[in-house]
C-alpha cells in the first residue's frame, strides 16, 4: 500500500541512520523526497545507493545550512518548485554529546542547542508558511527518549529534546486551525552511527533496561514516521511517540 502517494516530503539528517530509513520508507510508499545532508558528498552518496535500488525514485538531495532561515525556506522552495507541492517536514538531523557539566564547553552547549533546537525552528517556520498557502501539511520533529526522563551526562542533548517535545506540543495548538498536524517521534536506542560511536560498557546496560530486549533498528522508529504523516494519523496532532521498547533509563 502506497501511504504517502502523491505527497512530498523533506528530510533534515537523511543520508544516513534514522533519517536515510525515513526517506526510503517513503519513496517505497509514493512519496517523493528531498534528503538533506550537511555535506554534498554524502548526500550525493546516499542518492547513489537510493538510485541503485530503484532508479525510478523521485529524490533529490539538497545541502541547505539547517541554521540559517534564509537557506532553509530556499530548500523548501526548491522542493516545491521541483515536485509541485509541500506536503512533508521532517526535522531529524542532530547532533549529541556525552560531556560532564563540570567540562562541558558553553560553546558545545550552544552548538548543539542550534541544530538540534533553532533548526527545528527554522524548518517548522520555512515549512508552514508554504502549507499554509497550499491548504495543510504534516511537520514532525525526532526527539529522543531523553526528552522525557533526561540523561546523566551531556546536559545539552537532553535539554534540546525537552525543547524539541515543547515546540513539537506548542506549535501543534498554533497550527492546528492552518490544517497543519505537528507530530514527534522519540526513539530509543536505535542502532546508527550515533549508537555506534558509544562504547560497549554504555550500550550493554542500557539493552539490559529494555523490555524488549534489543535496541530498535532505524526501519522501527521510520515506521512511525510513516504513520504520522500519513492520513491514518489524520487526527493526531501535538503527539511525542516513544518508539523506544518502553526502555526506561
Ligand atoms: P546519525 O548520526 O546516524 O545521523 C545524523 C544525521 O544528521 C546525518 O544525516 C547528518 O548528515 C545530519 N547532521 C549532523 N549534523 C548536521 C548539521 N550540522 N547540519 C545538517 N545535518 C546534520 O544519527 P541518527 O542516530 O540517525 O539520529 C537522527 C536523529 O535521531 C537525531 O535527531 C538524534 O538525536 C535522534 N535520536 C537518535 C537515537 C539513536 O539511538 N540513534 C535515539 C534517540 C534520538
């Protein structure tokens, strides 16, 4: 079943991880997509293997400075220019780090505040002026399941996610009489880069929390993009899904 037939969509953080399953799950339902990457290179790279999988993909990639407002509503008018519609924003690139509050540098704190907050921002605001005109549109944000219990180090992400869950709830009640559902998903420990580039003595305590006993692959958390910005979710607006194995850390 097609979910997304017909509907465009632009993906912040989308060459690799939680954001390349994104863009895949919705070009095998209809979508057409923009992925959006901080390098040419990889977004390049990450548009070659979509081509090598199904050349009739309609993806493109774009590079946009996600902290600079004027780059972004740019990246969305190009995808609109280039498929005919807006319909789709997900905000999913960010950035964590484990840092102890004692050595944590203001600018690391500042650094990741905005990616993970102001570019949020930027691409909620660029986003719905154009569905604002074009009569709706679905904006979703990935949060983490930080944003709800807070993390033990690296204050920073934890703190962008609590103000992720709090623009994805506001913007929601802003944007619901403009036909414009705004959604997040928090995901666990989801097996990326990210996950990763933690050592081993951090990730075996942390499965040993999870009720289902595994962390979650990027195609588990894409699956509630999926549904959030399809129709079946056409009366959910102002939700932060926990995708997560009902981990509790
Ligand atoms: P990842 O490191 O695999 O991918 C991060 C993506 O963000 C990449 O596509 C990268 O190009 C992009 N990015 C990084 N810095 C950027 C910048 N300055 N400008 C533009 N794009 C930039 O990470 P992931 O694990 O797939 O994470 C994706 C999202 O999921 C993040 O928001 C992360 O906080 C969240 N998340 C991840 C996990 C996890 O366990 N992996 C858990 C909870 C939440």
């Amino acid at each position: 079943m097609e979910l997304l037939k017909g509907k465009t969509a632009m993906v912040t953080g989308g060459t690799r991880g939680i954001g390349y399953a994104i863009v895949k799950l919705y070009l095998d339902n209809g979508a057409s997509v923009a992925l959006c990457g901080s390098r040419q290179e990889t977004v390049d790279k990450a548009l070659d293997k979509l081509k090598a999988e199904n050349p009739d993909y309609k993806v493109i990639g774009l590079c946009p400075d996600l902290q600079n407002p004027e780059e972004v509503a740019k990246a969305v008018a190009k995808v609109k220019e280039t498929f005919g519609s807006f319909d789709i924003m997900v905000s999913n690139a960010g950035v964590s780090a484990r840092d102890s509050l004692y050595d944590y540098k203001p600018e690391d704190f500042a650094k990741t505040m905005a990616l993970n907050v102001n570019a949020v921002f930027n691409c909620a605001q660029a986003a719905a002026k154009v569905m604002k005109e074009q009569g709706g549109g679905v904006i979703l944000n990935t949060s983490s399941m930080v944003s709800i219990y807070g993390q033990p180090s690296g204050v920073a992400y934890p703190t962008s996610k609590f103000a992720v869950n709090g623009l994805t709830k506001s913007l929601a009640r802003e944007l619901g009489r403009d036909n414009i559902r705004v959604n997040a998903v928090a995901p666990g420990v989801t097996r990326t880069d990210m996950v990763a580039a933690l050592p081993e003595e951090m990730i075996k305590p942390l499965i040993a929390t999870i009720p289902l006993g595994r962390v979650g692959e990027p195609e588990d958390v894409a699956n509630a993009f999926l549904y959030l910005a399809s129709d079946m979710a056409s009366y959910v607006t102002g939700v932060i899904l926990s995708v997560d194995g009902a981990a509790r850390t």
